[in-house]
C-alpha cells in the first residue's frame, strides 16, 4: 500500500513537470491555434539561462542555497525566455501571418532544430549540472503518521507541484479576467474582427508569445532544480510529453494541459512500477500511455476538457 | 566489384593520400564518447602523419557526425563510402550506431574498426568487421564474478531497453551471476533520454539488493545513483565502460561514491605507454584521455598497422591484415584479434572515490 502511495507521488511530480511545459504549448495554441513546437526549445534556453546567472546570484549567499536566490534565478529566466519568445515570434513567425497554417508549423520545426544546434554550439553538448537553488532534500515526515514515514518526497517535488498550481491559476486569471487576456480570446475567436475593434493584434500576439515563453523558462529552472543535468537536447522528450499531456486535456484548454500532464505522468509511472504484476514489460511505457492517448481521443476527440467548435463554412 | 571501382577512383584522384572514414556521436546524448573516441584517432594519425604516413602517404581523416541520432549513422557511412570513397571506416562508440553501420560497411567491401562497441552481435555481421575492444559475454561476467567476489548475492538489474548494448551486457551479467550462485531480485528498464527514475527505484527499493547492476551509457546513470541516494537505497552501483563520460560525476556529486565499473584501461595504470600517451593527448587537448580516447587511438594505430603489413589498402588484403592483427601494443592492452575479430584483452575495474576513478584491479581474459 505504501508502495503504491509512493508511486502515485512519483507520478504526480513526473505530471506536474509535464503539466508545467504544457501550459505554455497549450495557452500559445488556444490563442493563435498554432502549435510552438520550438516551445521545448525555449524551455531548454531558460534551464541554461539558470545555469549561468545562478553562480552570480548565489554569491550574495556565499554559494549557499537560498530561496530568495532561486527566486531571483527563477524570475531573471523567464524575463530572459519572455525575450527569446517575443523575437522568434517577430522574426520567424510574423512574416508568415498571412500564409498558411503549416508553412508556420514547419518554421517552428525550423526554429526547434535551430535552437537545439544553437545550443550544443554555444552551451557543449556534454550535460551539465545545475546548482542545487534551495538545498533540495526530503521532507522528514512526523513520526505520528505511522507507516507514511517511509514516504521519500523531495521539497523540489512539492516545489514543481505548488508553482505549476500557482501558474494554472494566474494564467487563468489573466486569460479571463484581464482586458489584454479579453483581447487574447477574442483575437482567437477572430483576427479580423479584433483588429477592427481597436485591438493592436501585434501586441496581444507579441504578449500571448512572451507569456508562453516565460511559462517555458519557468519550467526549465524548476524541472533543473528536481533533475540536475541539463544539455541542449534536454527540451526534446519534454516537449513531445507535454505536447500529448495537451492534447489528452484538449488543446487550447488550460486546466485540461494540467489534467492531461498529470494523468500521462501518473499512467508512466504505474506501468513502470507495476509492470512485474501487469506482466508489460516496463520497455512498454510510452506505448502503453499513448494506447491510452489514443482510446481517449477515440471516445473524446476534443480531449478530456477540450470543447467542440464547430467549424463555419 | 565495388571496391575496385572506389580504388580505382582513389588512385585517380590522388597518389599521396589514404582516405579514411570515421562516423562519430560529436553532439547529442552520446557527445562525450564521440568527441574523444575522435580526439583519440585524430592524435594517432597525426602522429602517423608527422612520422611519414604509411605507404609513403599522408592519411586524411574524414570526420561525420552522427549528433547520437538512430538512423544517422547509416545515411553518413553512405556518404563516406560513395562520395568519399574511403578506404576503411572507424566507428562507433555504441553498439546500436556501429550495428547500423556494419551492414553497410560489409556489403561494400570497406573494413570497419569500432573503438568501443562491446556488443556482441557487432562482429558477427561480417569478416569487414572488427574491433579493439573487448566484449559483453566478457565484461559481464568480469562484473558477475566481482559482484560474487564481494559476496553480494542480491542482484537488481535496471536496463536501458533502447541500447542494444545495455541489453546485451546486462544478458551477460545476468547469465553470469545466476550461474555462479546469486541471485536477480529484479529487472527493471528504463530509456534512454528519460531523466527520471523514481518509479524503477521505488519498485526496485523493497527488494533490498546488495547491489544494482546498471549498465547504462553516463548521461542516465548519474540520475540514477542521484534519486537511488535520495530513496534512501545504499546499495552501490556496477556498471560497464558506458559510464566513461565527462558529466557523470559532475552531474552525480557522491552519489556514486563506492560504485564499480568494468573499463577498457585505467589512465593512472604507471605502465610507460600509458603514460606518455595521457602526456601527449594532454598537452594536444587539455583534458585526461579517458577509455575511449584510448581506444580510438588504438583503432586508428592498428588501422595504420594493417596497411603498412598488407602492403596496400586493395581488399580483401587489407581486410584479411586487420583480421590477422597479433600481439598489437595499444595503450589499452596487447590487442589480437580472435576468429571473429573481437580482441581479446583483459579489463580493469575501476570505482569512485574523492570525486575521482580510482584503480582497484586488473582482471585477465
């Protein structure tokens, strides 16, 4: 039984990190209906931007961890990815507005494979290890909960957890409750008819992209801080997962990038862990997972929380 | 048929070169055996080259990156067999990239030598295909017996199903061990590129072995022993010479503190020829040559040993040279190559401690 509590945590702090990368592809879509696939990219960028500004921050600690240093790491990241989101958005995706939707898609693949070249020339290919930001270890359970002591949960587990919690909410928050997030809604419904209504569609475009790409770099840094090596490639598996997580939620729909995060990571980690007992070979995880992927889109096309628009003609 | 026509082409376009191939990992997860397994050979030919070539001819290396990427190799072994028209081709470090190569290089008629694939199956696609190092069956049961040495009787296995080499080297341990008296309490897999373990680790836990075999490549391992510590598992860890990489113990911190491994040499073994080979590879690149640095030298160096014998890079003369190769001396060992051209060489097992490899013993084939 406590196994299984154990793995269950496992799998919530494996979808957390999927839920977390799969905000931003999802919120990114849900605007402008394209799918970023340099997204895993950018998240890639925000763990090496950690990488370097964290030995000078640290300083002020004397190199010890400390939490207002991670957050400063954490915040100086995603203004730094923020960045990097709005000037690939002006470079590479403006000039193709107009063109059609997979001429995009393909310079997203174009600007994924620049940034992973980029990388291993500027950053080595070899991994690197990240400093460890807040001291991560695990939490001591009290006594007084019994046969739960022998639980392992590490404070960055909880850190992954809380923050992509806090993250949902505030995106939610701006998407529906803000004037520009009012703007990013109604340019999604219609570009035309927003731009008519006074709306600047290059700046909500511009904020949509910028608010995406700080997503990512937030979750470069919190992922780096629970799994210390990062290389230039470390975007790629990521990526696709959080991608599929958004597409199990219904893509476009925020809380359902959460859900479909956290089911496909607790769904890996029962068939790992239980494998021996299932007679699947643990090999079989991702082909057990996107089986699942697949039955649920059969019976819900749309995803788990994904609605369904009726296309005019 | 083939290869007279590639040497026919040779000989046309140039009369004071050797064309010789090397497909590597220079980027991606595999980047550190690429990149010295590269450095290795580059050294040795310019040392050859220095000294007069062989034949009379300078040797130009002609260097491909695979960027660690399956499907890769083939398309660029290609390119160095058609366009390049080289005469011999050195390559891979892993077994999965070398056995998508091989095919290739036996159908052409193009020798290829593999610094440091130690799967099994490498050399048995064909006579065009040999290599300096030791293999699997050989490097498992070197870790079994050691295991059963240390008196661990209790052995978790976790694997990583995507590399024809871990799956053939944990085969082999297992085969081993189970035949000496011990006992696997598990096998648990993960794949490569995966950057979190917990759920092999919280299954692997309850089993409380005396010890987790993992013979994964560095990238992997060092996660491995870093959320091991972090479950509270003490056990120490065995492995292969995939744990060779620059990043392991910057990534594994003490986690793999007390940890084995099985390797091709030992950079602080005293011999002389070790020594003045980690001089020269220092002073040319700035860093400690690890194992496959010293085994792309020794490729490229029996390389060039079998041209001057064959007398000519014409096959199958060259090929039947390299087969014949007895007695080389190598950095990592006397090289000779047995009936199907693997070298039969011994092993040395390493383990960590003070943030360092440290030499602990030499065992004979």
């Amino acid at each position: 039984m406590i196994e299984f509590i154990q793995q269950l945590i496992n799998g919530l702090s494996l979808g957390a990190i999927y839920a977390l990368i799969a905000l931003g592809y999802t919120m990114v879509y849900g605007v402008l209906r394209f799918i970023n696939f340099a997204h895993g990219d950018v998240f890639m960028v925000g763990a090496f931007a950690g990488f370097y500004i964290a030995p000078a921050v640290l300083k002020f600690s004397n190199g010890n961890p400390s939490w207002t240093g991670a957050a400063i790491v954490l915040i100086l990241a995603m203004v730094i990815c923020a960045i990097l989101g709005i000037v690939i958005e002006k470079l590479a995706y403006r000039p193709l507005r107009d063109r059609p939707r997979l001429t995009v898609l393909i310079t997203a693949i174009g600007v994924s494979l620049f940034l992973e070249n980029f990388g291993q020339y500027a950053f080595g290919v070899d991994p690197q290890f990240f400093p460890d930001l807040i001291g991560d270890h695990a939490i001591t359970i009290p006594a007084w909960c019994g046969p739960f002591t022998d639980l392992t949960i590490m404070v960055s587990q909880v850190l992954v957890f809380v923050i992509t919690i806090v993250l949902l909410v505030a995106l939610r928050f701006i998407v529906m409750k803000t004037k520009l997030g009012m703007a990013m809604r109604a340019l999604s419904v219609n570009p035309l008819a927003t731009s008519l209504m006074g709306v600047n569609n290059d700046v909500v475009i511009s904020f949509t992209f910028g608010l995406g790409s700080a997503l990512a770099g937030a979750a470069g840094i919190l992922i780096s801080i629970q799994q210390p090596s990062i290389d230039p490639l470390m975007g790629l598996q990521p990526g696709i997962k959080a991608f599929v997580a958004a597409v199990l939620g219904g893509i476009g729909n925020i809380p359902g990038a959460a859900l479909g995060g956290v089911l496909l990571g607790v769904i890996e980690t029962l068939v790992v862990g239980y494998s021996d007992r299932l007679h699947i070979p643990s090999g079989y995880r991702d082909a057990v997972a996107f089986f699942l992927l697949i039955l649920i889109l059969l019976f819900k096309p749309t995803g788990l929380l994904g609605r369904v628009e009726r296309e005019k003609v | 048929m083939l290869a007279a026509l590639c040497l026919g082409t040779i000989s046309a376009l140039g009369q004071d070169k050797i064309e010789v191939g090397e497909y590597a990992s220079l980027s991606g997860g595999n980047a550190s055996f690429g990149q010295s397994s590269h450095n290795g050979i580059a050294l040795a030919f310019d040392e050859i080259n220095a000294a007069g070539g062989v034949l009379g001819k300078q040797i130009d290396l002609i260097t491909e990156d695979d960027r660690s990427v399956a499907g890769e190799p083939s398309t660029i072994v290609r390119k160095l067999i058609s366009q390049d028209h080289v005469i011999a081709i050195l390559g891979e470090i892993a077994s999965s990239k070398s056995l998508e190569a091989a095919p290739i290089c036996q159908e052409n008629k193009i020798p290829m030598i593999s610094p440091g694939s130690t799967n099994e199956k490498v050399t048995q696609v064909g006579d065009y295909i040999s290599r300096v190092c030791f293999i699997d069956p050989f490097q498992g049961k070197v870790m079994a017996k050691f295991a059963i040495s240390k008196g661990w009787k209790n052995v978790a296995i976790l694997t990583d199903v995507k590399q024809d080499y871990c799956v053939g080297l944990a085969n082999a341990f297992r085969d081993s061990f189970t035949a000496s008296g011990g006992a696997v309490v598990k096998n648990s897999t993960y794949s490569t590129g995966d950057k979190d373990f917990r759920a092999q680790l919280t299954d692997i836990k309850p089993t409380h072995p005396d010890a987790i075999f993992v013979p994964g490549y560095y990238g992997e391992v060092a996660l491995i022993a870093r959320q091991a510590r972090q479950f509270g598992i003490k056990a120490p860890l065995l492995g292969g010479d995939g744990w060779v990489g620059e990043s392991l113990l910057k990534v594994a911190g003490h986690a793999l503190d007390g940890s084995y491994f099985s390797n091709h040499y030992s950079q602080d073994d005293p011999s002389p020829v070790i020594q003045s080979f980690v001089k020269t590879y220092q002073a040319k690149f700035g860093q400690v040559p690890d194992a496959m640095a010293a085994l792309g030298y020794d490729a490229a160096k029996m390389l060039a040993d079998a041209i001057t014998r064959a007398g000519t890079t014409g096959e199958p003369q060259l090929r039947d040279a390299i087969a014949g190769t007895k007695n080389f001396k190598g950095v990592t060992g006397d090289i000779t190559l047995d009936a199907d051209r693997n070298a039969i060489k011994a092993a040395v097992i390493l383990t960590i401690a003070n943030g360092g490899f440290q030499f602990v013993q030499r065992v004979a084939p």
